[in-house]
C-alpha cells in the first residue's frame, strides 16, 4: 500500500509515491496546466506512471490556492483561473478510489519544513513562499495551526492607494503585487528567472523584509522561513539586515532561514500528513 503525493504549484505541478511513510521516490516534475480538465488528467496519468504498478491506498496533496472549509476545492485562484471550485477531491477519489486529503501548497510545504528541514526543533515556524505568488502559513508543534479559513500572508497590504487608484490589478499594493514572480512581471515586463539587474532584486530583498515586519507581528514565530523559485535570486543577508534595520517594537527578529528541501517541501509535508489516520 502506498500514499500519492503531489504539489500543484502555479508553474510547475509534483507527483511521488511513497510506500513508507519516511522515503518517497524521485518526482515527476511538469508544467501545470491552465485548463483543470487537462491538468487532473496529467495528475492522474503522472501518478500512475510515478507508481509504476504500486497499489495507491491514499493521496496526500497541495494546490496553490486557498481552499473551502472541506478542503475540498479552491475558493480563489489567482494564476490557475480555471481551477476555480473545480471538484479537485472528488475527481481524484473518482479515479482512484482512495480517499483524497487536500491542502494549501504552502501550508504543506511549510509542515515539511517544521519537521523535516529549516524549521526543525523550534516550536512556532513561520513559511512564506515566493514563487509565481506569495503563500505562507503558521505551523504550531509541528501541526498546520488551526485557522477559520486558511492563511494568505501574501494579500496583506503594503501600500493602500495603490489598490485605491483605479488600478487594473485586482491584488494591486498587497505584498504579491510588489515581490512575486507575478508581480515582478507585470513591473518589469519580464519574467524573474531573465532579471539580472541588482538594483531590482536589492528591491526585491528590501520588499521582503518589509512583509517580514509584519508576518513578525500577527505571528510572533520563533523562525521564518523563506523557500519558493525566487529565494534562488535573493540574498538572505541582505533580507535579514533590512530586516533587523526596520524591527522597533520587539528587541530582536525571529531567526530566519532558508527553505531546506528545495522545491520538495510541499512532497515532503504531504509525508507528515499521510501519517494522520483520519483522512478527508
């Protein structure tokens, strides 16, 4: 018997199997698909493939996108338009006939990070991940900390009158708007992983630390760490210094980190996860 694993991020979608409980097998890595049609009939057929003849007893999994109170399907989709309330547990059950758990992406990879990587020994970990968006979550001994709807520190607002001016961008001055992939494109005009101007990603790092102010206040961590795609082009120095320059209610930051487990950290947390015997 094994558990299916997948992290379906707004760029890129991963899917493992892991018979286990502790190991997982090398994931499939794609482009995810736009249209949900296509993209449950790529999960289903990468988790078939990725199984290679292994029964699958349960799926463990993320999408980035906040989620209804069933965990059921998606409420808001800011880059996977066509995944809205789309019945991904439903279809995945209808396919493979196991029960489905389904989570915020960076909600799982901020449990793998508590257990098994950046965060590990410290009680109140803080993950936020800069990838085509912001997500984030609080994680409590080693738990997902209980919430009335889920965790979106990526839409908190930096900057007011940009959302008020008659802005075209429907996130325009929350904290997406300045420093994700999506955010940086629509500044720029092109895509991060093409920047190699400085003065954009010492913005950028500026930008972050900014947030962190704020993630330091509402959750008050013992740790935060920092993962997603863009992490690779900024510097944690240089985070952590606009950081400590701008802190003035408490006498210290939190320690920051960076992510341990790469791009697997959603696989990862779809691990500690499958260990829960009471499944959706």
């Amino acid at each position: 018997m094994s558990t299916a694993l997948f992290d379906i991020g707004g760029t890129k979608t991963r899917v493992t199997v892991s018979r286990d409980g502790t190991t997982f097998r090398r994931p499939l890595v794609y482009a995810t698909p736009h249209r949900y049609a296509e993209g449950i009939r790529q999960l289903v057929d990468a988790t078939r493939t990725v199984a290679d003849g292994w029964k699958i007893s349960r799926m463990v999994g993320c999408i980035a996108a906040p989620l209804d109170a069933a965990h059921s399907h998606t409420v808001h989709t800011a880059n996977l338009h066509d995944w809205f309330r789309s019945p991904i547990t439903a279809d995945l059950h209808r396919f493979f006939h196991v029960p489905v758990r389904l989570e915020n992406d960076a909600a799982l990879a901020g449990l793998g990070e508590a257990v098994h990587g950046a965060g590990r020994g410290l009680r109140i970990v803080a993950y936020i991940g800069f990838g085509t968006g912001i997500g984030g979550a609080r994680i409590v001994d080693q738990k997902i900390d209980i919430s009335a709807q889920g965790f979106e520190p990526g839409h908190h607002i930096l900057d007011w009158n940009m959302r008020t001016n008659r802005n075209p961008l429907s996130h325009a001055g929350d904290w997406e708007s300045f420093v994700s992939g999506a955010g940086i494109k629509t500044a720029t005009g092109k895509k991060s992983e093409h920047i190699t101007s400085v003065r954009v990603w010492h913005q950028a790092e500026e930008r972050v630390a900014i947030g962190l102010i704020n993630v330091s206040m509402f959750w008050s961590p013992d740790v935060i760490v920092l993962g997603g795609s863009l992490m690779k082009k900024m510097s944690l120095t240089n985070i952590t210094s606009h950081f400590r320059k701008r802190m003035n209610v408490f006498p210290k930051i939190p320690i920051v980190k960076r992510a341990a487990l790469g791009d697997y950290s959603g696989l990862y947390g779809g691990l500690v996860l499958s260990k829960i015997s009471r499944m959706r």
